[in-house]
C-alpha cells in the first residue's frame, strides 16, 4: 500500500486534487475530518476540540489502512491538526505530533497557495495570501525537519493536477 497526503493551506486544492487523483489512479480517498466536526459542531472552534478533530482524522485514516488498498491518498493528516491548533490557539498536545511521526507516509503533495484563488467556503479564515504563504512554509519546514518525503506542487490548476499525476505515478512505480 502507497500512502500519498495531500498537504497545504486553505484553498490551494487539496481536496479537488485528491479526488482528481482517486478518479485517475483508483484507490481509497480520505477527506478531512475537520469539515464533518465543524458542520456537526457550528461554532467557533477551540482548543479543547483539537484533540476530537485528530481522533477523528486517526480514526478515518486507520478504518481506509485496514482495507490496504493499493493507493491510499489522504486529503489532509494531522500536521494540519497541529499548525492549525498553534495558529489558532498558540500550542498544540504534543501527543498528536507524535501520532503523526509513528505513522508512514510514502508522499505529501504540498500545494503552494500562489497563483490560485482563495475562495471563502465559510470554513476559511486566511484570505491574505500572506497568511496562506506562512502556513505553506510552516508546513514545508515540518516535512523537511522531520525527513518527510515532499513535492511542492505550484501554478493554476492544470499545471498542479498535471504535476500530481506525474509524482504519484512515480511513486507507484507507472510510467507517467
């Protein structure tokens, strides 16, 4: 099984991206679990709820890696979890950055907020391009300080598909 995460600020495409790459490459989406905790919870979120909302993408990540599909492709992880939480509330419990560094990833798609629109989904908070750019390189530094495999993706929205589909079929060993 090749586990690929789809990483990055708010709306740069990871969702979009992930369900392009499901329709081409097959295998088992798993979306972000925030979105479903904050329809089911409507109001300002907090602290306290960082813990559920990384319960809740462990849970969704653990039920698609017990059916071992051959391509798992995750929307998010839990390093959106943890920069959100120290965004929003300044810290984070440490047990979920260790949750995330037990776990295997073959291939985080990191998607660079430059060159594409934000669009407010009622859910987003960064619409300063600036702010979504200090997000993406808080990421970027994570990944590369803890030897996680990364290919930033960039340009519109068929220069980024076109960059996916190449990495992952590289990844999964098919001719691009």
């Amino acid at each position: 099984m090749k586990v690929l995460v789809l990483t990055g600020p708010e709306s740069s495409g990871k969702s979009w991206l992930s369900a392009e790459l499901q329709a081409h490459f097959g295998g088992v989406l798993v979306e972000e679990y925030v979105r479903r905790f904050i329809e089911l919870n409507p109001r300002d979120t907090c602290l306290a709820d960082i813990p559920a909302i990384a319960r809740g993408q462990l849970q969704w990540e653990d039920e698609a890696r017990a059916l071992q599909p051959p391509l798992l492709i995750l929307d998010t992880h839990l390093l959106s979890n943890i920069l959100w939480s120290r965004t929003l509330f300044g810290e984070c419990p440490d047990w979920i950055e260790q949750a995330l560094l037990a776990r295997q990833y073959d291939l985080h798609l990191l998607l660079s907020p430059e060159n594409v629109e934000w669009t407010d989904d009622g859910q987003r908070c960064q619409p300063e391009l600036v702010e979504r750019q200090v997000f993406f390189n808080d990421i970027r530094t994570w990944l590369e300080q803890h030897g996680q495999p990364v290919q930033v993706l960039c340009g519109d929205w068929s220069e980024r598909r076109a960059q996916a589909l190449t990495s992952v079929a590289m990844m999964l060993g098919l001719t691009p």
